[in-house]
C-alpha cells in the first residue's frame, strides 16, 4: 500500500562510518510502514526528492512496506509533516533536505520511541540517523569532464543556495577543472532558491551568455530552468544532479552526478527490516558508490573513449587518497592539482 497526500494543517553499499544499533520500536515482520517528508522542491523535481522517493518505492518493492509521502509546501510544513507521521506507528521516518535540520531536532525529542533519518544534515539524537554525502568527490569529477570537454575554456556552475553545502559541489567542481587545466575559467551564480524554475533559466542565460559552454546544475527543482535553457543552444551544455537526468534532454546532458539518495533510504528501511537501524551518520562517497557520474549514455562521441578513461583514472586517485577534492571555497584556494594522467 502506498499513496501521498499533500502538507497537512492549513498554514551495493559499504559504510564509511560503521553504525550499531536498535530499533526504537517493535517493527512487525508482516508489514512495515515507511513515512517521508519531502522538502519544498517537493515530488517531480526530477532530483533530489525524486530519488529519495525512489528508495521509498524500492522498499515497497522489495521488503513489502507501506509508504506514504507528504509534501511540503512551505519551510512551515516540516515540523507538522514529521509531528503528524510521529504520531503514526512508522518503523523509519525519512526528512529530506538539510532545511528540516532544526524541525526534525524538535520532533525527534518530543518522540523518543520513533526512528526517523534525515538526508544532507547532522541532527544529534540518538533516535536519529544523519545520511551525508562527499559531493566533492563527484564534482570533482563533474570538473574534469567540463573541463576536457569545454571549447570556450569556461565552464559554470549554477546552484540553488549559496550555503556550505552547496559550496561542496562548487568547490570540487572548480578543483576538478583545475586538476586537467587551471587555464579554464570557471562562473558561479546562485539561484536563491531550490524551486525557482524562472530564475534558474534566467542565470543560466546568463552563464552561458558570459562565455560558458557547460554548466553544472545543482539547483534542485530550479535547475530545471537551465535545462530548459540550454536546449535552444547548439553546442552548450549541462551536466545534470542527484538523480540521472541524462534522458531529459539527450544529448545535452554531458552526464549526472548522482547522490545515491535511493540507496541511502532504502539502506536505512533495509536495516529497519531486520531491526539493525544504524545511529550517528552515514557518509557516502566515491569508496561507497554513493556519489558518481552517469555512464554518458546519450554522450559517449561527445566525451570521447580518451576522456572516459582519465575519468576512471581519477576516481581511482581519489578512492585511494591520492586526491583530495576541496569541500570549501578555503580548501579550493589551497588545492593544487596532482597532474595524474
């Protein structure tokens, strides 16, 4: 059973860090019910909520749970969203989006017995498990491919918020251009918003208009703007975010670089399941295939077989610690690159 209703009230995988623990409340094996709350992007945003809603319709799938969604309209919907599922018996509670970080503190001390998971966000409880993601690793590699790619030797990057997490795509970004040629200039702007479709397209006009010929979109539902965008121009392009937007476009969309939301949520109903739910944080990176760039499905002549494989040569660097992509504007400043050919 499944189904999504809208914001109540009116107004493979291995750990980086490994996790113990137990369930808060008796979970039945017969029927396991899974609730999430989407941030205000909201389902249909082709990204980020789309794939966490994704890891919620595999566990359907494949552990038999119920689930139910519901969307937030507003940043004033989180708290209700949560504190209506607490009150239902949820074996997992899901907040999606780092925006719900102090909401999701609230209501997890005001419901000890439940289990809930938030993605992007530390929330210290000890009924709380914190899904994080190394973005910079596959921005790093999002870089080097503009990089190789680019005709105009500059690239941009247009993301939603000018926040700390946001800068984690920013900076690896620009690390990974600088790692094949510091020459290549690289653009920034900032929506403002993860939901603003106008205004993506509007400052994606912009980036591409300042000379950029490929623009890395982590925007959210915002980004949706430059792909529209983009597709009027002849020999510009995008890469895509969080989920595999490849499709929606083929042909413009160099590739995606996902955040295997998916895997996380159906990792956390999965441990729900057999009463393992981990505490404390999970981050995934390239080591734990939690980050990565889609197999350029639409895009193999554009790329070439030469720059596909450098690619693997530098996510093998990075795995081993030979590179360390920035996370900070700071630690950009300081890299420098390996020039590993």
């Amino acid at each position: 059973m499944s189904w999504i209703r809208p914001a109540v009230f009116a107004a493979p995988i291995a750990l980086a860090v490994a996790l113990t623990g137990c369930a808060g409340s008796s979970i039945s094996k017969a029927s396991m019910r899974l609730g999430m709350v989407t941030d205000i992007g909201g389902l249909g945003d082709k990204s980020f909520n789309d794939s966490a809603y994704a890891g919620l319709k595999e566990a359907k799938a494949r552990l038999g749970a119920e689930i139910e969604v519901l969307e937030s309209k507003s940043a004033a919907d989180y708290q209700p969203n949560l504190t209506a599922l607490a009150d239902e018996d949820y074996a997992e509670i899901y907040a999606i989006g780092f925006l719900m970080n102090n909401d999701l503190a609230q209501v997890a001390s005001n419901y000890p017995q439940r289990r809930f998971a938030i993605v992007d966000a530390v929330v210290d409880r000890p009924n709380v498990t914190s899904i994080t993601f190394k973005e910079q690793d596959g921005s790093f590699l999002a870089g080097a491919l503009a990089a190789m790619v680019t005709k105009s030797r500059t690239i941009g990057f247009l993301g939603g918020m000018d926040i700390p997490l946001l800068r984690k795509f920013e900076a690896g970004y620009a690390a990974g251009a600088r790692e094949i040629d510091p020459r290549v200039t690289v653009l920034v702007k900032y929506v403002g918003s993860f939901e603003d479709v106008a205004s993506g397209k509007e400052l994606a006009g912009v980036l591409f208009n300042s000379g950029a010929d490929i623009v890395f979109v982590a925007a959210g539902k915002s980004g949706l703007g430059a792909f529209d965008e983009v597709k009027a121009r002849d020999h510009d392009y995008v890469i895509g975010v969080d989920s595999n937007q490849d499709a929606l476009i083929p042909g413009k969309v160099l590739t995606s670089m996902v955040k295997r939301v998916d895997v996380a949520v159906f990792r956390v109903a999965r441990d729900a399941r057999e009463r393992r739910i981990p505490r404390g944080t999970l981050e995934l990176g390239l080591a734990q295939d939690g980050v990565g760039l889609t197999d350029f499905a639409y895009t193999k002549a554009i790329v070439g077989a030469a720059a596909i494989a450098r690619l693997a040569r530098l996510r093998r660097a990075i795995i081993d610690g030979r590179i360390v992509p920035p996370s900070t504007r700071e630690e950009l400043a300081a890299f420098r690159p390996v020039a590993l050919r």
